[in-house]
C-alpha cells in the first residue's frame, strides 16, 4: 500500500516517503524488540500490544535504528546495540 502512494501525482509522492518511514520504523521495533519477548515466551499478539502502548517510543527506537542501519560501517554495530536497547526497553515495560 506505501507503494501505490509514490504512483500519485503530486500529494502521494509527498506523503509516502514520511509514511514508508513510519511503517518502517516500526517494522524495525517489532523486529528488534521480539527478541526479548520471544525469549520470555510472550505471544506476538501480546508483543503488539504493549508495544502500541507506548507506540511512540518504540516508533523513535526504530526510528533511530533504521538511520543508524544506513550508515555504513556503523550498521555492523547497530544490531547488538540495538538488541540490548530493546531488552532495556522490555525490562523498563514490565516494571509498570
């Protein structure tokens, strides 16, 4: 669906880019913070849950992993930092 946006004249060629970045830029925090609720067994409905809870930090969490992804050499590193983040971010949810 972002896809068919880019084919619009004039208003979709605007809009797409900030809703493609926004579809995945949560795409990466439910990539990213699955590891953590997968490991404590948490259904992924459960998972999508809680992460609609706090919708917009996560959204800024995969916001900053999908910039820090294209930065060449940096993105090798991104992954593990980015792994330990989300299991901070699950511990921090589960104690409210």
């Amino acid at each position: 669906m972002c896809a068919i946006l880019f084919i619009v004249p004039i208003g979709g060629q605007f809009v797409a880019p900030w809703i493609w970045m926004i579809f995945s830029s949560w795409m990466m925090a439910i990539q990213y913070c699955d590891y953590p609720y997968d490991n404590h067994h948490v259904t992924f409905k459960s998972m999508r849950k809680d992460l609609g809870r706090y919708r917009w930090r996560h959204l800024s969490f995969g916001g900053i992993i999908m910039l820090l992804s294209s930065v060449p050499i940096l993105n090798l590193f991104v992954m593990p930092m980015a792994i330990c983040a989300s299991t901070a971010m699950w511990v921090d949810d589960q104690q409210y």
